[in-house]
C-alpha cells in the first residue's frame, strides 16, 4: 500500500475532509499550514496522524489542540521523506 503525505495549505480541513476523505489510505498521514492551520476543529476529525510544523504553531495567537503533532524543522524534513508520495492542497 502506497502511504501519502496530505498537505493542506489554503483548505480548511473539515472542508477538505467532505471533498475528499475517499482519498486517505489507512497508513495517510496529514500535514497542516498556512489557512489550514489556522482553521483546525478542537477534536481530531479523522483517525489518521495530523502534523504542524512547531515553527509555524509557534507563531499563530492560539494554541492547536492536542491531536495536532508538532515536528521541528528537521523532523518535518524526516517525516515528508518517510511517505513514499506528498500532494499539497
């Protein structure tokens, strides 16, 4: 099973979510910035890891709930490397 790195950048994720949750596989993974970021749901909406990059969480007014998990920089780099494919939204 090909595992996919989602990342959304300007879609909110309950939005995207309606469009297109016939897209994730079990091993999909989420990664949120910019708009996307800002516009999260207090309670994981999916079952699927959901990942920030703490630069950026760092630097919005409000705290992310707690399903989000932050990855530095390097981490980031890591993780977008583990998944054998990346489609920004």
């Amino acid at each position: 099973m090909t595992s996919t790195l989602h990342w959304l950048r300007n879609s909110p994720l309950v939005p995207w979510l309606e469009q297109h949750s016939h897209l994730l596989g079990e091993t999909d993974a989420l990664l949120m910035s910019g708009v996307a970021l800002n516009q999260l749901p207090p309670e994981p909406p999916v079952q699927l890891p959901v990942y920030a990059r703490k630069q950026e969480a760092n630097a919005l007014d409000t705290a992310l709930p707690d399903y989000v998990v932050l990855k530095s920089d390097e981490q980031w780099v890591e993780l977008v490397l583990s998944f054998q494919q990346q489609i920004t939204w």
